[in-house]
C-alpha cells in the first residue's frame, strides 16, 4: 500500500488526491481485517430508514427477519445508525451483527446494539462503504427508506446487472397492503423497461416479499445448490453444494443456449488456478462457458440450478 502511495506521489497528484487515496486504502485495509475471520459465515445486509420508530411495524418485521436469518446460520450487517438498521441488529444480536457506521457533517451514532463492538467499523467514504458492503455481503434485503435506501438498491442492482458484482439474492421487503416497492416497481416497469432503458431479464434480479417467512425462504432457496462462482480462463466456473444431476446439466444445455459460447456446460474437475481458494477444492462444479452479458439470465440459470432436486 505504501509502494503505490509513493508511486503517485511522484506522480503529478495533488497533496489533497494523496491524503484522499492514503486514508481510502487505510479504511479498506482495516475493514478487511475486521471481517477477515468471518469469511466463512454467509451475511445478509439490511438497509432502510433511519427514521422509524422501535414501535413501527416495518421495525418489528426487520427485527424479526435478523433473528430468523440469523437462525439460519447467517450475520447481519447495516450502516449501524438507528431505525431500521438498528431493527437488523436487535433481531441478530450483537454477537451476529457488524456494523458499517459513516461519518457524517452531522453526528451519526451507532445504535446501542453494535456501538463501541469490535465488528464496528466507521468509514468517512461511501465508497469505501460500498465498496465493503458488496464485497462482504451473500444477500441484500431493503425495506422502505428514503435517499439513501434508493441510492444503495440501484447500484446494488447495477452492480448486478453490469456483472460487476457477484450475484446474490437481492429482497426488497413490504407489509402487506403498503405497496412501498410495488410502486417502485410499477415505475421501473412503466418508465424504464417500457421504454427500452432496461431488458426484462434485469427484472430478475430482485424480488419483493411481504413476510418475514416468504425474505427467509428466497435467501435459503439461493443457496440451496448453489455456492459460488469465479470466472478461470475466461469461462465462469460454478461451485455447487451437491453433485451436479446428468438432467441438470441436460436442462441447463437445453433452456440456456442463448448465454452459451464455444461449448456446452459441463461437469469439470477444479482448475489449478483455483488452488487459492482451498477451502472450495472438493466441491463438484460446473464449467458455464457464459457470454458475461446477460446476467439476467445468470441468475435465472442459478434458479435452474437450485431446482435440481424438483427437476
């Protein structure tokens, strides 16, 4: 880190450019140190309103999801502040909580679930945040929020759609009747996918669910098979959790050929390149040799994948 500081320092970079990239590499540095002995734990991010009440219903439900997800082997992070990202964290517990909390010219404490905890970390960038967030994170669920809410879900979902990101269950959570994200929705369809901005398999990529039970059940359901995927000379390699079934393969072949280049999918041994990944090793795979444009279709492909049992 030092060596590339001093690169650019010899570099035409302004003094202000060289404090800004020192303190982004000493923010990410310490963050991955923080979450570095927990990389083996799935985690769930929760985003929402800082503005609800302890006795709001959308409280209670984002609560409730914590400790549900949490059951299921999972770890909450939010942005640590109040609201629902506090709900997140009473619902999992300190000890399965990390929080993410932001300087802002306006003091935001951390909510007294997560604060002064060791799994805290206060960034003074959002990118930086971001940055942590999509990297740590094995599904995002938003509940309904204002700016900040709506600026984290679109770039979540273009992240998404641009493959930038990996692909993960992305929830938006609603109560019954309020129809918060079905009107988000109604414009994303109207405004955006019929006027061509957008292709209907980007519609994808989210679901919206009004139960804690229905956010659980989509989370769990994308991990019910499938484990992880990594591209190795060009070809996107998956990792499953269970022998990939001969149907399977001959499904995938069948209702996927138009994300198929120079090849079928097939069944493959680990590729050296991925010995830096040892704790991956003994997984079956599949070799996907996937044209890295319609991620729409990935993640239907990861659906097909899931199903393998119901096949």
């Amino acid at each position: 880190m030092l060596e590339t500081v001093n690169k650019l320092a010899s570099d035409q970079v302004s003094q202000g450019e060289l404090k800004l990239l020192n303190r982004a590499l000493k923010e990410l540095r310490y963050a991955f140190k923080v979450f570095s002995p927990y990389r083996a734990i799935r985690k769930a991010s929760f985003f929402g309103s800082s503005r609800v009440s302890e006795k709001d219903p959308y409280y209670q439900m984002a609560a409730e999801l914590g400790r549900r997800l949490v059951q299921k082997g999972f770890m909450i992070i939010t942005g640590a502040g109040e609201g629902i990202m506090q709900a997140g964290h009473e619902g999992a517990g300190r000890e399965r909580s990390f929080g993410a909390n932001i300087r802002l010219p306006f003091v935001q404490e951390a909510n007294r679930f997560i604060g002064k905890d060791p799994k805290l970390v206060t960034f003074r960038y959002f990118f930086t945040r971001k940055l942590v967030f999509v990297k740590e994170v094995d599904a995002f669920v938003f509940f309904p929020g204002g700016f900040g809410t709506h600026d984290e879900a679109v770039e979540i979902l273009t992240l998404a759609q641009t493959g930038k990101s990996q692909i993960v269950p992305i929830v938006f959570m609603d109560l019954p009747g309020k129809n918060y994200w079905r009107e988000w929705e109604r414009f994303v369809r109207s405004r955006m996918l019929d006027n061509g901005y957008i292709s209907e398999q980007d519609l994808n990529f989210f679901k919206i669910v009004e139960d804690v039970s229905g956010a659980v059940e989509e989370i769990q359901k994308f991990y019910r098979n499938y484990h992880s995927y990594r591209y190795v000379n060009g070809n996107l390699v998956m990792r499953l959790i269970h022998p990939p079934q001969a149907s399977l393969v001959e499904r995938l072949n069948r209702e996927f050929p138009d994300i198929l280049v120079d090849g079928p999918v097939r069944l493959i041994d680990p590729f050296p390149e991925e010995s830096d990944e040892p704790e991956t090793l003994h997984l079956p795979r599949l070799l996907i040799p996937f044209n890295r444009r319609n991620f729409g279709r990935l993640r239907q492909l990861i659906d097909a994948v899931n199903d393998q049992g119901t096949i």
